[in-house]
C-alpha cells in the first residue's frame, strides 16, 4: 500500500444484532491501487463490515471515512456519492431490461448522474446521458459482455449476471470498489478474467476490496489479506504471510 493514498478507513466498527456481536472492533484502511482480501469463515463478520462501510447497514459502534470525510451512519446512496461502488454477495435480482440499461440504471440509482433527475431534459442532460452510454459500452467491452449488451440480464447465467453487476458498479468511475464474493458462480476462465481485471484496476489507482473464499483467486489478486475471525480481525498482512501464519491456518485455511 506504501505508495497508494488511504482512501477508506475504518476505526473500531463493531455491529451487534441482539445478542450477535457480528463485526467485533474492526479497523482497516484501504489505499488507491491496492487490493485488499477480507477472509474469514462463514459467519466471520464479512458481508456485515463490507455493509458497514457502504452504508447499508449503520455500526453500533465506531467510524468511516472515506476520503477523509467521515461517512459514519450516511445511508448507502450518500456514501456511494463519496465514491463508493459495491456488490452484494447474492446476484442482484435484475428487472426485465437488457444488460446495457441494467447497467446504466446502476449509475443512475447510484446518483452519480445528478443532471438527469430533473424533469426537463436539458442540453446539458443529454450531453451527460450520451457520456454515460459511451461509458457503460467501454466498461461491457472491457468485462468481456459486449456481446450480451442486447439480452435480457435476468436469462444470463449466474457467473454473467455477477459480472453485470461489477460492470454496473465501476460506471461512474468509483474511487473505490467492495465485492462481496464475487467468484460464486464463476468458471475458471471467468475467475481469471477477473483477477486480471482487479490487478488492472489496482494499477489504474482504484482502491479494491473483496471478501472471497476461493484461496487461489485470493493469493493471485491480493496485495494484503485481511482476515476475520468471530467478527474481530485476526491478522493482516500479504498473502504469503498469512499462508502460512498458523492461527489462520487454524481457524480457517486448515478447515
Ligand atoms: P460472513 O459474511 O463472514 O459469512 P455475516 O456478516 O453474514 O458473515 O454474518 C456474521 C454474523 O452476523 C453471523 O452470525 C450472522 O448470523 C449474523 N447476522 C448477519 N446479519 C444479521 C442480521 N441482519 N440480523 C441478525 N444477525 C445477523
Ligand atoms: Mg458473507
């Protein structure tokens, strides 16, 4: 991370649901063209911290800053005006529309497009609105899903309609980028494609996080590990560190 700017931190996220401490006094820091993995076991904590820092969950306790602003308990469509992008861990139920307009609408809902919420569509609007077709064209080409810019998102394959939804998530041009198990569904070749796509991403300045299962595709595309045990971190570090850092391997790698 040394020469990367800190993009996101977080100090001392804790959520608790009733009596389930589920994120235990998480810190972390995210810089501009690194990735970080989050790992842990099921249940570890990981989809509730990336909510916490999206907004789409508020913390119990703790902070967010993202650009040095603090976010802490903004909604997720103010935090995504911050710069944030996101996935979810289960594929996104897309409406009846074709993949090009599931795209754009994600940078529309995200707010980024803030002319085109007026009723009149002004020159300046259609202006953006073309900036924006152009846009979600190069970022399909670039995902490999051009050829599916036409078909209906919801009859794709689990594996594509997880790729439309990060093609949805970097229109907009995001300062920084969660992906919440973004390997489920893929084949091999996908998950190539995608650890490529993240290491180029990286090198381009965006700040990547992604909590992922999938140890190769961990090892391959992380620059440091982060991994989380019973709602609390156990450990950070690269990923050679944490291979072979016994307390990892025994709470999770060795399972
Ligand atoms: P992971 O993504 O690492 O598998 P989660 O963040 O989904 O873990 O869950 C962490 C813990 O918090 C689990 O014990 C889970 O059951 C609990 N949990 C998550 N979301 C909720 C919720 N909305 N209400 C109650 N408990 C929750
Ligand atoms: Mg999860």
């Amino acid at each position: 991370p040394g020469q990367g700017q800190l993009v996101l931190e977080a100090i001392g996220l804790t959520k608790r649901f009733g009596g389930v401490t589920a994120v235990d006094d998480v810190s972390l820091q995210i810089f501009s063209g690194e990735v970080l993995a989050i790992i842990g076991p099921n249940g570890a904590g990981k989809s509730t911290l990336v909510n916490l820092l999206s907004g789409n969950l508020p913390p119990t306790e703790g902070s967010v800053f993202i650009g040095g602003e603090a976010t802490t308990g903004k909604p997720a469509y103010l935090v995504a005006n911050h710069g944030l992008s996101r996935t979810f861990q289960t594929a996104a139920l897309f409406a009846e529309m074709d993949v090009a307009s599931t795209v754009k609408v994600g940078a529309h809902l995200r707010g980024s497009v803030g002319m085109l919420r007026s009723a009149l569509p002004t020159v300046g609007a259609l202006r953006e609105e073309r900036r924006l077709d152009a846009e979600v064209w190069a970022v399909l080409e670039r995902l490999d899903l051009g050829h599916l810019a036409d078909r209906e998102a919801n009859t794709l394959s689990l594996g594509q309609q997880k790729q439309i939804e990060i093609a949805r998530a970097l229109v907009g041009r995001p300062s920084i980028l969660l992906l919440d198990e973004p390997c489920a569904g893929l084949n091999k070749a996908e998950k190539k494609n995608l650890m490529l796509l993240l290491r180029q991403l990286g090198a381009e300045g965006l700040a990547v996080l992604v909590i992922e299962h999938d140890m190769e595709f961990v090892m391959s595309s992380a620059d440091r590990v982060q991994v989380l045990n019973f709602g609390a971190t156990l450990r950070v570090g690269t990923p050679a560190d944490i291979q072979s850092d016994p307390s990892v391997i025994d709470a999770y790698l060795g399972v």
